[in-house]
C-alpha cells in the first residue's frame, strides 16, 4: 500500500482533500471541454461527444426478475432496491461505442462501452427513466479527481513531453500509473460488441444502506460472424447486421455486485468501506464479492436508432437515477459537471439548446452555470486511450 499510495491510491480521508476536489473539478471541467474541441478540430469534423464518439444506438428490453423466487429472503431483500423492486419488463434504449474521443477504425486496440437507459414509468420508484454506463474493463483506470486532473493536464497540452515535464511530481506518478493502466486494458481481444462482458467500473447506492457495482454478461450462444478487419467500422457493422439479420437477439445477464469490507481485501488487508468508494482503479476482486443476477438486457431486432435520434440519445448515470441509486466516490463527484458541459456543447448547434435535442428537460440537480462557464467545446484526443475514459457519452 506504500508504494501504490504514492502512485495516487488513497487510504483515508488523511490522504483526500474535498477542497482541492472543488477546485480540480472547475479545471477538469475547462480540460475537457478543450479536448473535446481540440479533437473535432483535429479531424476538421463538428463536436462529437466527449467521448465514444463512435457508436450504435438500438432498442432492446430490460426484465427485472422477481428477485424472491429462488434467492435467500435476506439477499432478496437487499437486492430488491431501487428499480430491482418490482419484476417487470421495460423499454431500454442502449448505445454500443468505442470509449475513443476521436473516430478511428474499430480495431485500434480501445476499451469498448455498452450505455443504456431504462423507461421506469410506472415502475414506482419517483422516477421516470435510469441510466447505467458500462466498460468492458473491471475499473477506470483514472482513480479519482486529482489523477483526472493531470491526465487532463497532459492530454491538453501542445506538448505532452513538456507537459508531463511540468506537472508536480506526485501528479507525474498519477498519470504514469493511470496511462499503464489504460494501455493494458485497451489491449484486449477484439470481438464483437454483442459478444464482450461489461461493468460498471465505479460503485452506486443501492438503497439506503449498500453500496454497488454491474455488470452486464453476455449469453455465451449470442450470434454473431467473424469480424471482416479490412473493414474499419466492422464491430458497428457486425452489430447492425445483428440486429437485421439474425433471427435470435443477444443478451446479457445484469448483476449486482455488493460492497462487503468483511471479505474484500486490497494487498491482503481489509479496508474501510470510503477506501472502495474513493478509488476508482481498484477492482472489487468477483471472488471475494460475487455478482447476483437480477435482470436480464436484450437487444430488438431491426432497432437501430436513425441518426438524428442516435445524435440526440444521451447517458447520465447521475442526472437520471434515483436518490438511492445515484454514483458515488471522487471520480463520479469529478465527472458529472464535465459531462453535462460536454453534452451541453455539443447539442447547442444550429442555435438549439441540449433540451430541445434531447427530448426532455434538464435533470433535476443539474450542475449549475459554474460548472460550464467557460466554452461551448467539449473533451477529446486521447494518449494511449485515457482521454476517453472519463465517460461522457
């Protein structure tokens, strides 16, 4: 723990600082929006979104399970929160992207995402859609706001050896640590969307008491056809074909994974339940804290979104989820302003405002005006895939 503590893991609250975290979030927030621009000017193209700039939109449905038929009463009861109250099945709108900024062929060695959002009308939960966003990697590799911050601070700069050159010696260490880990889980078999495993990499409430982690598991008989790599845009074809050709859809299995500092253990030591919150790069180890399905996400057939709709469908895990069920930790504080001036950026075009392209208002607790003030530009260009990681989509 000395050495990684060094590298930006933080222990306790000794090692955190909310201050400094205000502050760092206004930063991020002008970074991100010049990376954005900086990437769309880069490839003299319109702002896309901050990141997963390229992308498939469908439709697909989401089934919640009655979640006391063959489950322990009192796992039953802690998994039956939120949404997973009540059994049903729900209208879902999902995105399938490359986490990439910028808009490259599909096989550049990237981390893929699967976003969707669930139409919970009638669901009786005081809401009326949740959105949940998934990477097919365990963790973000960027842990918290500060490391956010130098990793903006690099990504932003004309010179990124000088850059990193500038940066405090401990931000030095945060970026070589979040860049190693963003190599490595870039480099991962490339195989079709429909095909891959993904996870929520950040916790979230879970009633009034748990904290949680997702994932969303693909059946193992989901069909798809090899992947023609000549063809740059061959996973968001493959996908596309999926959904005209064939004549059973995919789906995965979506699971909850529980916060339990009874039985997780970082460097062989158990840890207080902030240390699994506040560090976004340190995986839940699934052994020590299994994932228990209670749903079940499956793609529509000839569902794909037009584009002027799949232009305007948006994620917000934070705006669009329930009290008990909102993202929680240093780098979900961190991110959400970003991710609302990056969509704000990037739906003021032609003179309209992000309500009007997005089909409704403005989610409650929005970040204000001080979260946004500075340009109407959003984050992209990414070294070694870590500008986009952040995940504004």
């Amino acid at each position: 723990m000395f050495v990684t503590r060094w590298f930006g893991v933080t222990e306790s609250d000794a090692d955190r600082d909310r201050v400094r975290e205000t502050a760092d979030i206004d930063m991020i927030v002008e970074k991100s929006l010049l990376m954005q621009a900086n990437a769309a000017a880069q490839q003299h193209r319109p702002l896309c979104r901050g990141t997963h700039a390229k992308g498939v939109c469908a439709r697909a449905q989401f089934e919640i399970f009655d979640l006391t038929a063959g489950s322990e009463r009192a796992l039953a009861t802690r998994l039956a929160k939120g949404i997973f109250s009540k059994p049903g099945v729900y209208s879902a709108v999902l995105r399938f992207a490359n986490a990439d900024p910028t808009v490259k062929s599909d096989f550049k060695p990237d981390v893929r995402s699967l976003s969707f959002s669930v139409d919970v009308v009638g669901n009786g939960t005081n809401g009326g859609r949740q959105d949940f966003s998934m990477q097919n990697a365990t963790t973000l590799p960027i842990n918290d706001s500060p490391a956010f911050l130098a990793a903006m601070n690099l990504l932003t700069a004309s010179n990124q050896v000088a850059g990193l050159w500038t940066l405090p010696f401990r931000d030095k260490l945060r970026v070589l640590r979040t860049l190693t880990l963003a190599g490595l889980q870039a480099r991962q078999k490339i195989k079709p969307y429909q095909q891959l495993r993904y996870w929520s990499t950040v916790p979230f409430l879970h009633g009034p008491s748990d904290v949680v982690k997702f994932s969303a598991t693909p059946y193992p008989d989901n069909p798809a056809h090899p992947l023609r790599r000549n063809n740059p845009s061959g996973l968001q074809d493959e996908l596309i074909r999926h959904l005209l050709e064939d004549t059973r859809m995919s789906a995965f299995d979506f699971g909850i994974q529980f916060l339990d500092v009874d039985r997780m253990t970082y460097w062989r030591k158990r840890r207080d339940a902030d240390f699994w919150i506040e560090n976004a790069s340190v995986e839940w180890n699934e052994a020590e804290a299994p994932f228990h399905t209670v749903a079940r996400l499956t793609l529509l057939p000839c569902s794909q979104l037009a584009p002027e709709e799949s232009a305007a469908t948006y994620f917000d895990v934070t705006g669009n989820a329930t009290p008990d069920s909102k993202p929680v930790g240093s780098i979900n504080r961190a991110r959400w302003p970003a991710e609302v001036a990056s969509r704000r950026a990037r739906t003021h075009v032609c003179g309209r405002v992000a309500e009007d392209l997005e089909g409704g208002s403005s989610p409650a607790g929005e970040p204000d005006a001080r979260s946004t003030k500075k340009r109407s530009e959003e984050p992209d260009a990414s070294a070694s895939g870590l500008g986009d990681r952040a995940s504004w989509r």
